[in-house]
C-alpha cells in the first residue's frame, strides 16, 4: 500500500517507515470481477464476492473493527451494508455505517482490511471519471489499509483509468467469471484469508 500511494500522490518521496509486525491473514489482490449485469452502479457479481471475502476473513478470525468496506459510489454503500450485515450480523447499526461507507468517509480512518468495491454502471463508463482525475480518491483508500488491501471490480475497465493502472500494476489479480445467485456454485472466490505474510 505504501508504494501504491508513494508512486501515485507523493512522486516517491516518501520514507518507508513501519516496523517488524507479526504475520497477518490473506494477501492484498485485486478480484477481477467482468460481469455486465448491473443495478445503476452496483454491481450484483461484485456483491457475492465481497460476501465471500468478508466471510472468509470472518471464519479466519478478522474481526469486523479490523475492516472497512469503502467504494466511490454511494448505490454500492448502500447495497454493500447489506452484504456485511449478512456476514455480521451482531454488528449495531451504528458501528456498521462507521465501517462501510464512501472513499471520503473514511478519511483519517485506519484499519487492518480495507475492502474496495468499484462499482460502476458498465454503460456509463463515464461516471468512473469523478474517481479517477485526482489521486485523492484512490490514495485514501489505499492508505487506510494498514495490513490488508482488497479491490473487487473489472480490472480492465478501471486498470486502465488513470492512477488506478498504478494498482493494477502492484496489485496481483485473480479473475472471477460472474457468478450466478446460487452462492454454492462452482465459483472459487478470491482467497482472502490464505498465505499469511507480512
């Protein structure tokens, strides 16, 4: 995340300067997401795999404090509280709309997750635009991620938005077909809470 937001806000004059840590669950990667079925900007496919992801980080002991869930849009605000509420929901109202808001909300809010949902309505390319003519936007996300940084989205849509290339270019991928409703398919989600590191 330092070298994201280094390359992309502060022309690489910044000093690296966080000490030893103990090994954390998962590993930041970019979930691919190509699906062009939508509801304005959210994106249904987008919302299985963030199920999948806050679930697994929930089954491997991530507690809902250590993650905020954040994207440009607030239609995926909206429908992204849902989702979390699903996978915790012991999680107060409150607290929930602490933790799951917009990029601008989470100013000055650090934490160990940080999950980045895109969004997007795939016929109005243009709307990715407001996202993508500053670095603000892309590096306030990428900076409240302390540990763990993932990004759920169409990687050759928004990868090629400026800024956002830097992400996808430091960022690995995992490409996801669509995934039908049945969450018992066949689908493999990106695997949030596997190869600990750093």
């Amino acid at each position: 995340m330092f070298g994201i937001s280094n390359q992309i806000a502060y022309d690489g004059l910044m000093v690296f300067g966080t000490p030893d840590r103990p090994a954390f669950h998962g590993r930041d990667v970019w979930c691919d997401i190509r699906s062009t079925t939508s509801n304005g900007h959210w994106i249904p496919a987008e919302g299985e795999e963030l199920r999948s992801v806050l679930s697994q980080l929930r089954d491997a002991g991530v507690i809902a404090a250590q993650i905020r869930v954040i994207s440009p849009f607030r239609m995926v605000v909206g429908q992204a509280m849902k989702v979390h509420e699903s996978a915790f929901p012991k999680v107060s109202g409150p607290d929930r709309e602490k933790w799951v808001g917009t990029v601008h909300t989470m100013q000055g809010k650090e934490t160990d997750v940080v999950i980045l949902v895109l969004g997007g309505d795939p016929d109005r390319p243009a709307a990715r635009r407001f996202a993508t003519r500053e670095p603000n936007l892309l590096n306030v996300a990428v900076t409240r991620a302390k540990r763990r940084l993932y990004v759920i989205g169409n990687r050759d849509t928004w990868g090629n938005e400026p800024y956002f290339n830097v992400l996808a270019a430091r960022i690995p991928a995992e490409y996801q077909h669509p995934r039908s409703a049945d969450l018992h398919s066949n689908h493999h989600p990106c695997r949030a809470a596997e190869d600990p590191a750093g």
